[in-house]
C-alpha cells in the first residue's frame, strides 16, 4: 500500500511546491527531496513502478502456491 501511496503522490503533483517529499523506493523509511519535473523524479517514478509490478507479481506467485496446497490437501 505505502507503494501504491507514493505513486499515486508522484502522479498527482501539478500544483503546489517545486519539492516533492516521497519516501525513497528502496527504503521506505527514508524521506527524500525530488523536484518536479526533473529526470530525478521521472526514475523514482519508475523505479516504483518496478516495484509494485515486483510485488505483484510475488502476490500472484503466493495466490498460485496457496490453490496447490489446497488441492493437495482437499483435493
């Protein structure tokens, strides 16, 4: 979700300040400073996109996993 968040927080940034306060994609405890509009934010952009299409794809794999244990184990 806090990936999610923070997408949605990159894409929505038209008005207001020129600095952008995000959480860093590779750690999501750390806060950093973007500008927008800069080549900066446009590779944070899309290093949370990597991201949540990684997590997404573990979600899919663990989905797939837990139906084969459950035919194994009902049938």
């Amino acid at each position: 979700m806090k990936i999610k968040n923070n997408l949605k927080k990159l894409e929505r940034t038209n008005i207001g300040n020129y600095i952008v306060y995000i959480h860093s994609p590779d750690d999501l405890e750390r806060k950093i400073e973007v500008r927008k509009r800069s080549k900066e934010m446009i590779a944070i952009k899309d290093r949370y996109l990597e991201r949540l299409l990684e997590f997404d794809e573990k979600l899919d794999s663990l989905h797939r996993d837990r139906k084969n244990l459950e035919k194994q184990l009902f049938g």
